[in-house]
C-alpha cells in the first residue's frame, strides 16, 4: 500500500475522521499533491525537506485540531 492508499483507506474509516494525516513523500508534481489533498491528507511536505518546513507545516496541523 502506498501513502495515497493508505490516506484514501484511513478517510473511509468514521474512527479516524478527527485524526490529521500529512503526506511526506518525494512526489513534488502538482497533480500528485492534489491527488493527496483530495483524498483527504491535511498537508503536504516534500522531501527533502528542512527542520524548519516540518516545523511549519506542524504548525500549520496545529490550527486546524
């Protein structure tokens, strides 16, 4: 299972409905980060990535619970 079957599965599931799920893959093209958001992943990070764009998109995770 890859991480975009993995958040399509998790989204079908009531008992995750309040769980906040971010994607962390290599995938940087635009169709793949809507694809991902679409089904239901909270945010996006590309890898490689630096402390600071986790630290950020942690933050940005933080407004949305």
């Amino acid at each position: 299972m890859n991480g975009l079957e993995f958040v399509c599965r998790i989204r079908q599931d009531a008992r995750f409905d309040s769980m906040l799920v971010m994607m962390v893959t290599t995938e940087s093209q635009a169709s793949s980060v809507m694809r991902a958001l679409e089904a239901g992943a909270d945010e996006y990070l590309m890898k490689p990535f630096t402390r600071e764009a986790l630290v950020e998109k942690l933050e940005l995770l933080s407004l949305l619970s």
